[in-house]
C-alpha cells in the first residue's frame, strides 16, 4: 500500500511538473496558472517526504543497519 501511494506521489509530481513547464511555455511566463502549478508540485514534494517519513516511523520502511 504504501509503494502505491509513494508511486502516485511522484507520478504527481511529474504531471504538475510538466504542466507547469507547458504553461510556462504557452502563456510566456506571464499568468498565475504556472505558479500555481508548481506550487502544486511542492506541495507533493512535501506530502511525499511526510509519506515516507512515517514509513520508516512506523516500521514500514525498514532501517538500515550494518
């Protein structure tokens, strides 16, 4: 369950990434809807950190040790 959520997260990321890039190219830079694209993609940035920081808080992600 977990490595499906991980994987949507960063397929997410990548749609709102190239979303943005596409606005970028189409409105020239001018406009809200890039940033607000790109926003997006920090947001999931974050989400995705959280994901995986209590992954590995709760066990689901194993440790590494030597």
């Amino acid at each position: 369950m977990l490595k499906v959520l991980v994987l949507l997260l960063l397929l997410a990321m990548l749609v709102s990434l190239f979303s943005g890039l596409f606005l970028l190219y189409r409105d020239g830079g001018v406009g809200e809807r890039t940033v607000r694209a790109l926003t997006w993609r920090i947001g999931f940035s974050l989400a995705l950190f959280a994901v995986l920081l209590a992954g590995f808080r709760f066990g689901l992600i194993p440790g590494y040790s030597q």
